[in-house]
C-alpha cells in the first residue's frame, strides 16, 4: 500500500537536516536551525495536497485533510515532533542501508571498530531478512521522531490520492522542542481543533501506549568553604563529599539501569562541584502519583535532615513538576486507544500495550485538553550512534495511521 522506496527517500532527506534542539534556550524553537526542516514540511505538505496548511512564529506546524465522508465524525490528529536529542551528535548524519539484514551483527564503522552487536540488543534479531537503516557510528539516526513525520506524512498523501478510502477531517501537527520537553508549551490545542490524537512517537512494532510517567526534575546545591589543605583542619567543608552523603542516602536500587515496567526512579543527570559549591541534577519519575508524590517528598526530606543533624550542611533543593501521566486523562475514552488497537490487529500487526518508561508530546497535550496515545513509529536505541530503523515497521506505522482514518469514519 505505501511505497516503500518513497518512504525511504523522504526519510532519509528529513534525517540529513540537522535540527537538534538546545535545553540551555530560552527561544521557541530552541535552534534557529530547526527552523530549516519546519518551512520544508510545510511545502511538503502544501505539496502533496493538504490543507489550511500553517506555521506559526514559534515554528508549530498544522495542517488539514478535509473529511470524505457526508455523517459527521470525530476529528482525529496525528503528531509528530522534528527536533532531534541534544543527547548526542545529530550533525552530518551519514545513514547506511542494510537490505535483507542477516540476523548477526552489524558493522557501523570499520575504522572506529563500531558494532550494532545483535547479542547485547537481542531485539534486532526480529528484523532479520528485513531493511535496516543505521548510522556509521559517529552520529544518531534522528530517527526520533522524524521517522514518525516520515509515516504522517506518507500516510496523508496516500489518503489524498485515494480518495475511496473514506475517512473524517484528520488534523496533523509537528512540533519542535519535544527532545527538551518543550514540544507542548505552545501547541494551540484549541486551534488544532481535533477531538484526539496520536502521536508517532514509540520505538518496536506494535507498541501503544497510554500511559507515562509522572515525571520532575530536581536540583541540588551543597556549599562548601575552601580553605588551602594545608590549614583545613577544621575549616573546610568539601561540598562534594556533602553531595556524596546526599547520593550514598537515596535508594541504590531505584534507578533507571535497575528498573523496568512500572518501577520508578530516580536518575543522577549531571553532576558539577568544586569545594566551595557542587550542584547535582535529578529526574524524578514514577507512573503511580502517590508513589511520585513520596519520591520527591523524600528527596526534600533528606535535605531538610542532613541541614538539621549535619552542623556544616548548607543544602537547597529545588523540585519543578515536567508532566503528568496521560492514562488519567485517556481512561475516560479509552475507545480512542481500541481504535488503534483494531488497526493494527486488521493489519496483522501484534499491538504492545506498555507504559512508557518516558514521556511524549501526547502527555502534556493530555492535560491541555488532547488525549494523546502514542503509537509505534519503527526505531530503536534512540539518542546514541547505535540507533536504527527497520523500513518494513515504518511502512506499517503509515499503513496503521490510514487504517485508523478509514476506522474513525465508519463509527
């Protein structure tokens, strides 16, 4: 149904774009660069016959296909986000093509001795026989997401040339930021104008996903006094080993290299010291709000501890809420996410119901009023020079976002 060689191409023009974006940016979009891939799928879409086709001054993009149906039906949207991770190097992209992929492992850079080895990421096996698209070691793929506004797009022109395929208004969306949690801060939703969503934005085959993390971030500063070595005693304080105490307190085995499904954790991101001053960045992340609502309670409650029993303690946390678990606000009409699951079985694809060990666009846009589920876009190892995507899933995330068109249409 969906060409496969055209997806391909339109993808891989899409990754040699470099959009990463910038948490240090206070701007929207955070990257003046991100700017170059947005006025390009707006002339894509303009080009393959969409719609009422926009871009507003923080770089959102929205677009229409007008309903072929006379009955009236729910509006349904399709999200994707352009930016890449600020993760890892996302410049110069120089994909590789592996056809008919061999189960084993996977030279990526010869001269580098880099290998996608298919014994410590088992689940590349499945793809075996299959085309698979990887870096060449130096840089990530992009994959997250662009592969997902590779199917939105693929999947709105094939609906536009096929026009017995009968379907509702379909409202699509890009958005920047997303990789530095900021896809959503802008989105008009009332503008979007859609009843729901889905955004394009899962990794293997079949997952669909509604519910996330509730998630924040937490930072920590430990002053210290410095004073020379040699006349320390009983004067200095060492603001790292007071960040030290700090980490030995919290629980060793909630963390993210020691948890999976529903477990939360918290994550030590960034560390930064000297004597005088050492400032530790945590995520905080938990699918049950009581149980988030305790982590950062505790990580406040350690502070305030180690200030009253430690004489040269001088601590300061600070906790800001990122975004909250969609599942509460998809429960209500959880019809949206049988839909989904209905277009994959109808496409012989085995859905992956699971909670995301993250967060997308679709949770904040949740809480602005979008219920947003997340679907499948094809890629795996986000973030890192082993990152790929199997062709085949992404034909298949094009192939589901049509077959949930024509579903919405006939209910």
């Amino acid at each position: 149904m969906i060409n496969s060689q055209k997806l391909l191409e339109r993808f891989l023009s899409y990754i040699k774009i470099d959009s990463q974006s910038n948490p240090n940016s206070d701007a929207t979009p955070s990257t003046e660069k991100q700017w170059n891939i947005a006025n390009l799928l707006k002339k894509e879409l303009e080009s393959i016959g969409m719609q009422e086709v926009s871009i507003d001054d923080n770089a959102y993009i929205m677009a229409t296909l007008p309903s072929n149906v006379e009955h009236e039906v729910d509006t349904v949207g399709f999200i994707s986000h352009f930016d890449t991770s600020p993760d890892f190097k996302a410049s110069n992209i120089n994909p590789q093509i592996h056809g008919n992929y061999d189960g084993g492992d996977i030279v990526l850079n010869k001269e580098k001795n880099i290998v996608l080895s298919s014994t410590y990421f088992r689940e590349i096996k499945q793809y075996k026989g299959q085309t698979l698209i990887t870096t060449d070691g130096t840089t990530l793929l992009s994959a997250d997401d662009k592969a997902g506004v590779t199917e939105i797009i693929m999947a709105m022109e094939y609906l536009v040339n096929h026009p017995e395929i009968k379907h509702g208004k379909i409202r699509v969306g890009f958005t920047p930021d997303e990789e530095i949690g900021r896809g959503a801060h802008h989105f008009d939703v009332e503008k979007f104008g859609a009843k729901y969503a889905y955004t394009m934005d899962g990794s293997e085959i079949g997952e669909l996903e509604y519910e996330n993390f509730n998630a924040a971030s937490a930072t920590l500063r430990f002053k210290g006094t410095s004073v020379h070595p040699g006349y320390a005693k009983n004067k200095m304080v060492n603001s790292m080993y007071m960040a030290q105490k700090f980490i030995d307190v919290l629980p060793k085995d909630e963390v993210p290299e020691l948890t999976e499904g529903y477990e939360g954790f918290f994550h030590l991101s960034k560390i930064s010291g000297s004597i005088e001053l050492t400032e530790l960045k945590y995520i905080i992340r938990d699918h049950d709000k009581d149980k988030f609502e305790a982590r950062k309670q505790l990580m406040q409650d350690i502070v305030a501890k180690m200030n009253t029993n430690i004489e040269e303690a001088d601590i300061s946390i600070e906790v800001k809420d990122q975004y909250f678990n969609m599942k509460e606000k998809v429960e209500p009409i959880k019809y949206i996410v049988d839909i989904a699951e209905k277009a994959m079985k109808e496409l012989h694809i085995t859905p992956i119901l699971k909670p995301i060990r993250g967060g997308t666009d679709g949770a904040q846009l949740s809480y602005k009023g979008l219920p947003c589920p997340n679907i499948f876009a094809g890629g795996h190892n986000f973030h890192g020079k082993y990152e790929y995507v199997p062709l085949e899933s992404m034909v298949k995330a094009s192939e589901v976002i049509v077959k949930i068109a024509e579903l919405t249409a006939k209910k």
